[in-house]
C-alpha cells in the first residue's frame, strides 16, 4: 500500500504544451481536504460536492498572476438540496462551505444528479486582482451533469475558451479523503493577450489535445500511486514538448481571527452592539468556513 505522506498531495501543477496553444493543471488534495472537512460533519454527498468545489477553485486560483489575487467561486440556488456553495483560493490557502437542507437530502435519491442537489440556480466565479483593484465575473447556469461540466459552460460562455474539466474524490478504507483534477484549455494561437473572439471551438490542435485528455479516467485521477508529472507522461508522450510550471502549495485558511472579528464589530455603534450580545454580556460569532465560534465579551469594547 502506498503511503500517502510519501506522495506529493496539496498541490497544484501547471503545464503547457506550445505546439498545441494548450495549457492546463492538475491539482491532488488529501490533508487539505481533510482538515476542511472535519470541522463540518457533512453526509458523504455533500463531501464530495465540496471537495470538487475545492479541486476546481485550486484548478482556477492557482492560474492567477497576481499573488495576492483571489479566486471565489460561488452556486446559488433554489429548489434543491443545496441552497449556498462557496470555495475560495487566495495565495495557495483554501476554504469552502455548504449549505444545504438536511431533510430534503433524506429525499433525494442515492445518487443525486446536479438538478436534484441545486434545482435552479447559477454558478458565479470571481477574480479579484489585488493590484490592479480590478474584479472580473463570470456567471452561468448550473446545468450539465456535474459541478465540472458547469465549469465547462462557464469558460466556454464567459471566457470563450474551449475547455475540458476532471473531477474526483475518494474516501480511502481508513477515512482519508483524496480529491483530484484537472483543467486543460485551447488558447487561440497560444497568445493568452488576444481577443478570445476569435477561438475556434472546432480547432483541430484543441480536438488532438481534448481527445488525449479524455483518456485520463476519474480513479486515475485520485491514484496516489501515480505522481502528476507520470500522469502528464501517460497523456502526452507522443508530443514534442510539454513544459511544467512550479508547482504551487495548497493548504487550508481561513481569513477569520478574533482581532479581525473584532475589529469588524467595533465599527456598530454602541447600542447595536449590545443588541448582539447575549444574556451573560457575550457577542458570539461563527465562521462559517472553519465552524469556530468566537466570543467577544461586551465590556472589552468600552472605551
């Protein structure tokens, strides 16, 4: 059995491939996944709804070029199981959270297709460019078969870029969780600064590469066994060049401290801030994200 702190797990590889305009990443999560989990509790499906929420936002922030940027990626909804899906990545550190309806999970069949988990809803993803100031949207339907095919829609619609999207989760037989996968995408003529109007969706370079990408199965993808530079090797060792970038460290955080929610609740008045506190004079708040509970006491915010 392979031990998997022996492999390379929490990170994110990106790779192109210059004679085909391609580029992509793979990412595999394990610790990540488990410590963002674990503060959560939730059932096996709603797990792993999360963790490609996870993948996909580690797939997408790791391509950021400002350092400082951040990558959300947010499914509203109404109708389903899920109401609220929310990953994020900024500088390598992740966080996720679900919202869902316990009751009507009970209902939903074994399997539950992307309709039955978020009925009607929309998938909106974010980046913020810290420098720049800039913020740039995109938002689709959640429509298709997967949180991955979604994903799909959303490049092919918001970004016209031809896109494949791979997603996986397994739990191994001790409990640990393993995510893995992988974004690979047509660039038109390789130049990343040219007005994507002009991608061809039935290119025949992007047809070879998606054909080859196809190939890589969902276990594949979650083999701890099998490092990601093999992974690249058994998808593209007939082409003449596949240049890998530096990997990039995934871990999970959370933006949420005392001195920060403190810093928020002294900007209320005085009056709404004894609205929040409790009987015994305490002002609680909860993040979501890391399901810690903070407790501020009144009294430490007189003046």
């Amino acid at each position: 059995m392979t031990d998997i702190s022996a492999t390379r797990l929490d990170i994110a590889l990106g790779f192109t491939i210059p004679a085909r305009h391609a580029r992509g990443r793979l990412v595999r999560i394990g610790p990540l996944l488990d410590t963002i989990l674990a503060g959560h509790g939730y059932p096996p499906v709603i797990e792993r709804v999360l963790a490609e929420a996870l993948m996909l936002a580690a797939l997408l922030g790791s391509t950021l070029k400002d350092e400082a940027g951040q990558l959300t990626l947010q499914a509203q909804a109404e109708g389903g199981v899920i109401d609220l899906l929310v990953a994020d990545y900024k500088a390598g550190e992740m966080r996720g959270y679900v919202r869902f309806d316990a009751d009507r999970l009970a209902e939903a069949p074994v399997d539950p297709s992307l309709f039955a988990l978020f009925g009607k809803g929309y998938l909106a993803i974010t980046f913020d460019q810290m420098v720049s100031g800039e913020r740039y949207q995109g938002i689709v339907p959640l429509e298709g078969a997967s949180l991955a095919e979604a994903a799909e829609s959303y490049f092919g619609q918001s970004e016209q870029l031809p896109s494949l999207v791979k997603l996986s989760m397994r739990r191994l037989p001790d409990g640990r969780h393993i995510g893995g996968g992988m974004l690979i995408q047509h660039l038109p003529e390789g130049e990343e600064g040219r007005d994507r109007i002009h991608t061809r969706l039935d290119h025949p370079e992007w047809d070879h590469v998606r054909a080859l990408a196809q190939t890589l199965t969902l276990d594949e993808l979650t083999d701890i066994s099998l490092e990601m530079d093999r992974v690249l090797w058994r998808l593209f060792n007939e082409e003449d060049e596949v240049r890998t970038l530096a990997a990039v460290p995934l871990s999970r955080g959370c933006r949420c401290n005392a001195e920060h929610i403190r810093s928020v609740i002294a900007r209320f008045p005085t009056d709404e801030r004894a609205e929040m506190a409790d009987e015994a004079g305490e002002i609680h708040v909860d993040c979501a994200f890391c399901a810690i509970r903070f407790s501020l006491a009144l009294e430490s915010f007189a003046a």
